[in-house]
C-alpha cells in the first residue's frame, strides 16, 4: 500500500516542496524514516505511534517505509509529524487519498493527538497559495495563515477532528483574520516629552527616523541615551502591509509570532551586549535568524556598543550595506531580509565621565581613544549620525511638560519626509534615502551645497562611502524642509553629524 502527501522545508524565507511517500510492504514490523532527516524528525515515529495509539489505531504489522523527497534536502523540525501521519492514515485505508492530494499539511504532533505550533507557517501559507493548494495547520496559527490571503485553510486543534473532517461528521470553521491596525501603540512606546532637554539628540532622532540614518549616540552614564533609542518607535511611520509581511515571515520562522498572527509594529530589537555572534546576524544548526533579521523594518539598538564582541560587530558590516545577511555553513545557505536602522549608544570611556573633571578617571584622555578604538573604522564610517549627549541641567527638569514636543508633531514630520521619499523611489522599489545610491542623489546639490561639500570632504579626509552618506543625509534634511533641492545649509549641518576624527 502506497500513499503520499505535500509539505514544506524552510531556508530562510523560501520553502522548498517535500513530498511525503508512505510504502508498506509485507515483512517484519518496521518503522522507517528516510530521506536526510535529523533527530527530530527521526524521532516523530514515535510520537506518531502514540498519537495513533491514543487515539485507538494500531499501526499494521507490515514494514512502513516513510521517504520525504527530494532526499538531498537536510529535513529539520517537528512540522514533518501531521504530514508523515495523514500519509500513514491514508495508507491504512483511514483518509482518503483525494482527499490529501491538493493539501499542505505542517504541524506537530502531541502523544494525544492535539496539534502544538510549529515555526514557518506563514511562509508555508504563502507557498500553498501560489500553488492554489489547502493548507493544513494547527489552530494556533491559524491568525498566522490566513494573512496569506484567501486560500482555504484547515486548523483542527486535534488530528482526530481532521479525520472527522475527511469523513464529514465535523466540519472544521472557516478562518477569518481579526481586525489589525497597522499603528503604534503609544501607551506601549511612550513619548518624546517624557525626556527632559537634549534638544540636540532629539533632532537628530527625527532625522534618523525620516531618513532611516544609522546613529550612534555618545555621552555619560544616565543622560537619556537609552531613553531616546527606546521612543524612537514612537516617531516612525506606521508599517505598511507589504513590510508587515515581510517582518511576520521573519518572525514565523523563529517562532515568535503572536495570537493576532501578523506583526503590526515596527520591530525594536535591544539585545544585550553579551549576545553572541549568532545570536546576532543568525546561524546555528539550523540557521535560523538573528537579532538583525527580527529587527527588519526597525531598529536595532546597540547599548554599550564597545562592549560587544569585536566579531560580533564587524558582522554586521555587510548586512548595514546591503540590507540581508547571508548565512553560510555546511548544511544550509540562506540569506535573510535586514533592511534595519541602526541606533548604537556609549560612553566617552570606560569610567563613563571624559571631559568632566571632577569625575574622570586618572587615564584620560587616552582612556577615551582606546576605549573608541575597540569599534573598528569600517563600521564608524558606516554610521551617519553622530551624536553628543550631555549631561542634562536643573532646568530641564523644572521645564513644563506641556512646552516640550510630543511624539505626535515630531512623527507627522517624520511621516511627510518619508512619503516624500516613497514618491522619489517609487520606481526602484526603495523607501529610504538611506536604501539609495548616493551618486543618484548628488544632482540635487545646490552649486553652493557642492562647493562646501568639496572643500569638507577634501579637508577631512572622508572617504568615498562616507562622502555619499552625507549626500543622503542632507537629502533627508531637504526632505524634512520640504525643499527640492539641497542647499549648503542642508549640507553643513549633515557635515555637522558626521565624525571628523
């Protein structure tokens, strides 16, 4: 007795087709799984048996013979258990095989026969759509499908109600997505106001954010800088449903999706500074994505920055340039979105208080250079924005808080830039300033703009990358003044932000 059924791998975002072939022959009593399976899936013999079991069906005493095909493809995951089991099912003469043949079944399965959430389904969904198939899934993740669009998805909470499906004594409901805005929840994020002074910082966030300018804060032990990192979701623009997609699918692989199904915020990543090169750009057994993948579409923010690991951080110097990260190793090759606005934060020093002389330690000011040179010149250069932020005064805390900007007016500018850019890009498939190539926009200087360029870049010794990340930052400060072109007052205050020496 023969039977099949369709289900899916994951590398990376794509999903590769895995047809599962269930063969029984006459013989001693054997369970086999073939195929390049992994422990995991080695192992789903026996939660299968005693999903079976549990459920009163014993397997024949017949050899079985399980073969996920192509064979060449690592399998890894616990997903393989529903479709493995409907092919069994179907080959007992218990599912019809008309009834799985236009179905792509993932799910795990519980020695119960109860369907537990596996990651990947909202890629899978996509997958089963673009070739007009039925999705099978736990109803846990049905929120997660159904943003695939309008094709039909099973989600039985058990293997038994599938059945009873198939048989038509059950019909499972059909799936409808809940009602989801695409907005920032301020009570969640907070708000600008609730940072007291650092009119400077704060600048420099709005057009970090209008831009998606990569920034690195500099400054004392409790002066906000983590603060202002943290509300700088609170002026983005809202995310689109082709970038909320984009994130969920990220999302879904890891794992980390939520009962509403799509990621409806702007991701913010804070990983502390002893996460792992790993844990940072991706990878492990089974190259799953890091911090710099969850974060597409978002921030990334960096606290204590020269206390990273130093390999940690340079590798995060391709995927700044290229917006993806590609993971290599011996069994997998997969490339993740990481289109990302990176905010990173220190201190001066080690002590934390350079330039204060009643604080300062007996180093300075070598402390400060040697404490700098722990992050490498390639990765500076990649960064745009360079920020002080100082201790704040007595006076900024006795400032009324009705007199000090809200998120609201600083996001509606932010909001307005960017649409600005959408339009500009709108036929190259790019959203930012910050995704474009700078010698594109240099025909937007002012004669005056240019003469004051030259002479800074030639002065300063800029180099070539640097030079164009200047462009594309005085385009975001045109763009905030709603200007066409770009004037030298555009150009000397990117200038401005720029770190010199």
């Amino acid at each position: 007795m023969n039977a099949n059924i369709k289900t899916v791998s994951f590398l990376g975002i794509s999903t590769i087709e895995i047809d599962v072939q269930i063969q029984m022959l006459n013989g001693l009593p054997a369970f086999t799984i073939v195929g390049l399976p992994d422990k995991t899936v080695a192992e789903s013999r026996e939660r299968i048996r005693a999903c079976l079991y549990s459920m009163g069906i014993a397997l024949p005493s017949k050899r079985i013979t399980v073969n996920l095909a192509p064979a060449d493809v690592q399998k890894e995951g616990s997903h393989y258990d529903l479709p493995i089991a409907l092919a069994l099912l179907t080959a007992m003469g218990v599912v019809q095989q008309e009834d799985v043949d236009n179905a792509v079944a993932v799910g795990e399965l519980a020695l119960n026969g109860a369907l537990a959430k596996v990651p990947g389904v909202l890629p899978a969904a996509i997958w089963a759509k673009s070739q007009n198939k039925i999705l099978i899934c736990p109803e846990e993740q049905a929120q997660e499908a159904v943003w695939a669009g309008e094709n039909q998805i099973l989600a039985p909470a058990h293997l038994l109600s599938l059945i009873n499906h198939f048989k038509g004594t059950q019909i499972l409901p059909r799936i409808v997505a809940k009602n989801s805005e695409y907005t920032v929840k301020p009570s969640h994020i907070g708000c600008f106001s609730d940072i007291k002074g650092q009119m400077t910082a704060k600048r420099a966030m709005e057009i970090a954010a209008a831009g998606n300018h990569n920034v690195l804060m500099l400054g004392p032990p409790g002066v906000g800088k983590s603060l202002l990192a943290s509300k700088i979701p609170s002026i983005m623009p809202p995310i689109t449903s082709e970038e909320a997609l984009e994130v969920t699918m990220i999302h879904s692989l890891a794992g980390m999706i939520s009962d509403v199904g799509l990621v409806t915020e702007r991701p913010y990543r804070a990983p502390h500074h002893s996460a792992s090169l790993v844990a940072l750009v991706g990878g492990g057994v089974n190259a799953k994505p890091g911090e710099i993948s969850l974060a597409h579409r978002g921030v990334l923010f960096l606290d204590e920055l020269p206390e990273f690991s130093r390999t940690a951080l340079e590798s995060l110097r391709q995927p700044l340039e290229t917006g993806n990260i590609t993971i290599a190793r011996a069994n997998n090759h997969v490339t993740y979105p990481a289109r990302i606005q990176l905010v990173a934060a220190m201190n001066p020093c080690r002590c934390g208080y350079l330039g204060n002389t009643e604080k300062e330690c007996n180093l300075a000011p070598k402390c400060g250079k040697d404490y700098l040179r722990k992050i490498s010149g390639p990765l500076l250069d990649r960064i745009d924005i360079f920020v002080d932020v100082p201790d704040v005064k007595i006076s900024d805390f006795i400032q009324s808080q009705e007199n000090i900007e809200k998120s609201e007016a600083i996001r509606t500018r932010v909001i307005a830039a960017r649409e600005i850019q959408l339009d500009r890009y709108k036929n190259l498939q790019l959203s930012t300033n910050a995704e474009a190539n700078g010698h594109e926009l240099e025909h937007y200087l002012t004669d005056g703009a240019k003469e004051v360029l030259y002479k800074c870049i030639d002065r300063a010794k800029i180099s070539a990358r640097g030079y164009y990340r200047v462009v594309k930052l005085a385009r975001t400060l045109a763009d905030l003044a709603k200007s066409d072109v770009v004037d030298r007052e555009q150009v000397m205050e990117a200038l401005s932000h720029r770190r010199i020496a």
